[in-house]
C-alpha cells in the first residue's frame, strides 16, 4: 500500500512554498511522524512528517522546487514486504560503514537552518564537515572550522621558478580580483523587504523620542530577581515591564491600538502585542496574545518560549499572524537610537534601544543614571503627534515610577 505525502493546507495570506529540505531519499526507510521534508514559506519554515512507518518510494520535487497546497510531494510504501526488503537489504558486512553512515546523515539532517545556509553559500559538500555538536550534530563551527582550512594557499600550486631562494618574510601578493557572490533570496527575507516597502509605501510614518531613567526598574529587578526565578523558574527581565507598561498606555490611547482597514478605522478591544526577535533567516515578530490578562511571569515565559523556536525556525503560523502593537528591542545589539518601521497594518511600533550611564541634572543636581532612548514610530494618518507624545510619555512615567502599573495611575 502506498501512502501519498501532500503539501498541507497553508494559511490564506502564503500563497506557496519552496522545498527547503529533504531528510529521506529513495529507498530509505521512515519511521512514524519523522520528518521528510521542510517547506519554507515567507513566514515559516513548515514541517512535513509520514503519518506510517514506511519506505521511501518517490520524491517528486528537489531542493528550491515550489510547490502549492495539495500537491504531492512524495509516496511512501508501508507494505510489510517492502519494509521487510529494505532491512534484508543491508549486507551484514557493511553494517559498521551503515552505521557511521546514518550519524553523518544524522548529523546533516540535524542542521540548523543557519548552519545549513551557511553549507549553501559556500557551496560545502555536507560529506567533508565533521561535527563536533551533540550527537555529532554539524554546528557553525565546524563549518568556519572548514572554511578555514580549506581556504589556505595551496604550496603545490607555486612553481619552482616562483619559489624564493633566499630565507625573507614573503608577503601574499593581493589579488586583483573582484569577488562576487550572488544567491537567491530565502522567501522569509523577501517578504520581510516585501512588507517594509509596503509599510513606507502606505503609511504617513512620524517617530517621536523620549528618554527613559532605567533606574528604578533595575533596582525592583535586582530585588527580586532571585525569587522571582526560583518560583516561576524563568528570568524576570525587562522586556516584561515594557509589555505591561504599553498595555497600560494603549488603554489610555486606543488610537495607537488600533487599525485602518479602507475607509474604516478598527478599535481592537484586545491588546495583542508583538515581540520583534531575531532568528537565523531574519526578523520575526511572535505574538503574545492578550498580553492585558497575563502575569509578569506569563510574559517573561511567552518570550523566552517565541525566543526559542525562533531560533529553531519552529514558529508557526499562528505565532507570528495577527498583533495589535509591536515592540522591537535593538538595544539588545547595542543600537542607541533608530526609527522602528511599523508593522502593517498596525498604527504604532516601539523601539527600545541600549541603557547607557548619562549625567542627568535632577532636582539641580547632577547625577549619574541609567538611560534609555525611546522611539516611536507612528501613522500619522491615524494617530496625531499629540496622542504618539502623551503615549510615549505615559510609558515613560510607569516605568519610571513601576507601582503606577500596579495601581493603574
């Protein structure tokens, strides 16, 4: 009996996918719910599994291919006498080859997909890297590991004629050569540049800026940093102070919370906020979902969960789908200052940026704080510049002042 493996229904707005990876060839056997092959779309990375236990019969497509919902994309024979075939197949003679074959495979297969891009680029053959990750995972440094061994001058490539005779430190003559390297655009990096030019294309986009004392907020989290950790076993960080701060704020400005669909303006009467964080083929902004009802500690636990399967390209669709207000945080590489894009088609984005020690006068003297650059990007079609201000403002004063969220003034 053969067992069809199809494209899964993608969501309206993915029209198509591409063939990012196959982990099975013909021939091979496939155990239950093992994956077989990746789909990357221009959000997420999709994984296909067998629903049966199996022989590779067919693969219809190979790496780069599109393909559409529906289509087939490869046959897999779950007959007794084929799976039976397959393991007499193996000559016992050879098991030990087999064996050392399938954890290179293994190794391959249990690529990042940074790692696995970076082996494109430069054109590796997978067979020559030797993992030194977990299991024999092949991890970046083994890849910059190869590259530099392999890009050393070959001696042999010297004549004896080019040799010099006498013992002086020689110099690598520079090439005159102009290097270039073209390689496709992934589809999560178009339409990330897809959706910026629309953003600047469809919007009146205005930022203002404030400064924020960090000081206060630092102290409560080196307070109770500790117990914090240890009852709900996840850091207390800052970005959790920042959601609820903006929560509070977009209650007070439902301008900034909302949306224009044509004519229309949509009030959204729930406060999804999106977390821009930064994964191995780009910028991705997962949701956390009506951030209003959830805990400091729910927060910081949403994050760290968006965090993780960003960085394994396990985002689904839902994840990333929807938002209300986003915060984007390029403090975390050392940004001072920037002016955040907005995220169709939401009206505002927060940008956070790095805390440095400033001298600031206070009350006629002049202290040293920690300090932290605000910006806010806006639609001026939707929100005046007084509301941005007062907004931007208002996340200022609660966290400046953090029982304010406690008390909701």
């Amino acid at each position: 009996m053969s067992i069809e493996i199809k494209v899964p229904v993608l969501p309206e707005s993915v029209a198509d996918a591409v063939i990012a990876n196959w982990y099975k060839q013909a021939g091979e056997s496939i155990d239950v719910d093992e994956v077989l092959v990746d789909l990357e779309t221009d959000k997420v990375i999709l994984e296909v599994p067998t629903i049966k236990q199996g022989v590779v019969k067919e693969i219809l497509f190979s790496v780069g291919d599109t393909v559409t919902a529906g289509q087939l994309l490869a046959v897999i024979d779950d007959s007794p006498a084929a799976i039976a075939s397959n393991d007499a197949h193996v000559d016992n003679t050879k098991v030990e080859d087999k064996i050392s074959d399938n954890v290179a495979k293994m190794a391959v297969a249990a690529m990042s997909p940074s790692v696995r891009k970076m082996v494109a680029e430069n054109e590796i053959d997978e067979a020559q890297l030797v993992g030194s990750g977990k299991n024999g995972r092949i991890i970046k440094k083994d890849v910059e590991k190869y590259l530099a061994e392999n890009m050393q001058p070959d001696d042999d490539s010297i004549s004896s004629e080019q040799r010099p005779t006498y013992s002086v430190e020689v110099k690598p003559a520079v090439s005159s050569e102009r290097l270039e390297r073209r390689v496709p655009m992934t589809r999560l990096r178009a339409r990330i540049a897809e959706r910026l030019v629309q953003s600047q294309s469809e919007a009146a986009i205005l930022t203002t800026f404030n400064e924020v004392n960090m000081k206060p907020v630092m102290e409560l989290r080196t307070r109770y940093k500790e117990p914090f950790e240890k009852k709900f076993a996840v850091r207390l960080g800052f970005m959790s102070f920042f959601v609820q701060a903006c929560v509070e704020a977009l209650k007070r400005f439902p301008e900034i919370n909302a949306s224009i669909d044509g004519n229309d303006i949509v009030y959204h009467g729930f406060y999804d906020v999106g977390v821009a964080v930064s994964g191995p083929n780009g910028l991705v902004v997962p949701i956390v979902r009506d951030a209003d009802a959830l805990s400091v500690a729910e927060i910081e636990q949403s994050i760290v969960d968006y965090a993780s399967k960003a960085m394994t390209s396990s985002l689904s669709i839902e994840d990333i789908t929807g938002g209300t207000f986003t915060i984007s945080n390029g403090g975390v590489f050392g940004s001072m200052l920037s002016t955040p894009i907005l995220n169709p088609p939401q009206s505002a984005i927060l940008g956070m940026h790095n805390i440095t020690e400033r001298a600031m006068v206070v009350d006629g003297e002049v202290k040293v704080l920690p300090m932290m650059y605000l910006a806010l990007s806006y639609d001026h079609r939707l929100v005046d510049g007084k509301s941005a201000v007062q907004f931007l403002v208002t996340i200022k004063q609660l966290l400046e002042d953090p029982s304010r969220m406690l008390l909701g003034v």
